[in-house]
C-alpha cells in the first residue's frame, strides 16, 4: 500500500500514519465514524497497532 500511495498520490496526501485495527466505529448506515475514530485516536482508545510493529510488517512480507 506504501508503495502504491508513493506512485499515486502527491506527498502532502499520502497517510502519515498506518494502522491497523480490526474493528472501526460505524454510523448507523454502516459508514466508518471519522469523528469517532479521530476522537478515539486522540484519547488513544483505538484498538489499532502501527503497521511497522505487525510481525512480517518490517521484512516486507506480503507486498
């Protein structure tokens, strides 16, 4: 994913941050909660892990 956002998108668009979570708060129709998981990313209570620290992660495996 790294990879395909380097080629595909201008450096000030590209993620600061990957992270992953198995679960995000949804609204009612489904939709992922973006003021829910930006507050939950704030207080630090989103149950998501950088993805540099995921075993496999920093060998490159899976790409």
């Amino acid at each position: 994913m790294r990879a395909a956002a380097r080629e595909a998108l201008r450096p000030e668009l590209r993620p600061r941050r990957w992270l992953w979570t198995t679960a995000l708060p949804r609204t009612a129709s489904g939709k992922p909660a973006r003021s829910a998981v930006a507050q939950q990313l704030r207080d630090g209570t989103l149950d998501a892990v950088a993805l540099g620290s995921l075993p496999g992660e920093s060998l490159g495996v899976g790409r």
